[in-house]
C-alpha cells in the first residue's frame, strides 16, 4: 500500500481533528486534550493510506494548503456540530421547562458548555447520551466521515450555496425540536395554570402563590415522567436523520 503524501495526511487530519473537536463524547471538555489528539492522529494514519491523494491543492502553495485544511477542519466541525445541535435542542426543551416549572433559581454549571442551566435541562442532556451511546450514532458519524472521504475527497472542497444552506436548515431544527420537547410540560402547566386561576377566582381565601409552586413542579415532574417515550422517540427519530442529512451537507460541499 503505498504512503500517503504529507499533503494528503494533512488534510485528512484536518477533517478528522474537526470532527473530535465537535463531535459528542469524543469533543466533551472532560475528555483530555491529549487524548483527543491522539485519536484524530490514529484515526489519520489509518485513513490517509485508503484515501485518494489531494487534488486541487497545489503542495507549493502555502495560501491554497492554508485554505483547504480551513474547508477541511470545517467540514469535520459541521459533521460533529450536526449531532451537537440535537443536544442543544433538547436542553433548551428542558431550558424552557424548567423554568416554567420554577426552576429557574436552581442553576447547575454544565460541563459541556460552561453555561448555567436549570436542573431539567440538565436531565434531557443525560438522557440524550445516553439515547446517544445506545443507538451507536457515535458509529454513525465516523461512518459519515468514511463515506465523507467518498463524496468529497481531500481537498475537494468548496464553501457553495448548498452546503451553506444544509448548515442554516440544520440550525433551525434547534428551535423546533426544543420547542417539542417541552410541549407536553407547557401544556400541562398551563392547564394547572388556568385551574388556579379559577380557584383563585372562585375561593378568595386559598393563597395561589404558596399553591402553585409545588403544584408547577409536580405536574411538571410528572409530565417529564410521562413524556419519556414520547422524548425518546423524537430524540432517536432525530438522530436516525442524521446519516441523510450529513450526506447532504457533505455533497453541498463538494465540488460539482
């Protein structure tokens, strides 16, 4: 077999390095940084001697290399950032529950990101990870980078419109699915929202304030409790569309 050029290896590792940088449980600021050099660096020496060698990269060239591994690094960043956004959506799902539950003054530091979120959302990440870990979408992403390689050989890359549009459509989702996975609680607690209300209205005496705390956070405890199918099924149906979609985006990115 024979060896890969220095060129070639370059860009390879520039994709791969991306996409420990961003992908999940592999880009987790618990995992060490050397840790995760070295596996960009394994993976690279196994990739690079199966990959077509670089094309439209000339070796003298310092600005054309400088701006290939830039597509390169980019395009392992979006691959990884693609299963990122289905985290981000869930947790500002739970984000918005956990407020409207109360939980508001009750911040955790998350680990990830640094930001302070409320217990909930810190609940949806766990259960993501572990939906995450369980359906194997960590081999799903080092299978896109395979096929990635396939699509768009190294240095074959060019920031076009479609590419550009995939990553836009992609970060839309965000919202949408957070909005659904806290659906069932926002529903639920303005049902017991609009019950106090009447209560209120009708029996002056009952004190709606010292009521309607515990009462938002059981209902809402409960219908996280309820909901679990209904947020396993939208969290595992979003992460079966992500080999399509990170198809997609890597043939926006490629040339032609």
């Amino acid at each position: 077999m024979p060896l890969p050029s220095l060129t070639t290896f370059c860009l390879v590792l520039a994709r791969i390095a991306g996409l420990v940088l961003a992908a999940p449980v592999l880009g987790h600021l618990l995992v060490p940084v050397r840790v995760r050099v070295a596996l960009a660096v394994v993976f690279s020496a196994a990739l690079a001697p199966v990959v077509p060698p670089a094309t439209g990269v000339a070796d003298d060239s310092l600005v054309s290399l400088a701006g290939a591994l830039a597509l390169e690094s980019a395009l392992g960043v979006l691959l990884g950032l693609a299963a990122q956004l289905v985290f981000a959506g869930v947790q500002l799902g739970g984000q918005i529950a956990g407020i409207q539950m109360g939980f508001g003054v009750v911040n955790l530091i998350d680990p990830q990101s640094h930001a302070q979120v409320t217990i909930v959302a810190e609940w949806e990440q766990l259960v993501t990870l572990l939906i995450f870990l369980v359906l194997d979408v960590h081999h799903l992403l080092i299978g896109a980078l395979l096929e990635s390689f396939r699509a768009a050989p190294a240095g074959g890359l060019a920031a076009t419109d479609m590419g550009l549009r995939g990553v836009v459509v992609l970060a839309g989702g965000l919202f949408a699915l957070g909005a659904r996975i806290a659906a069932p609680v926002m529903i639920a607690l303005l049902l017991s929202n609009a019950t106090l209300g009447l209560l209120a209205r009708t029996v002056p005496q009952l004190n709606v304030f010292v009521v309607g705390f515990p009462l938002n956070v059981g209902v809402g405890l409960t219908m996280l409790g309820v909901s679990l199918p209904f947020t396993y099924r939208l969290v595992a149906a979003r992460f079966a569309e992500l080999g399509p979609t990170l198809g997609a985006l890597v043939r926006g990115l490629a040339h032609g």
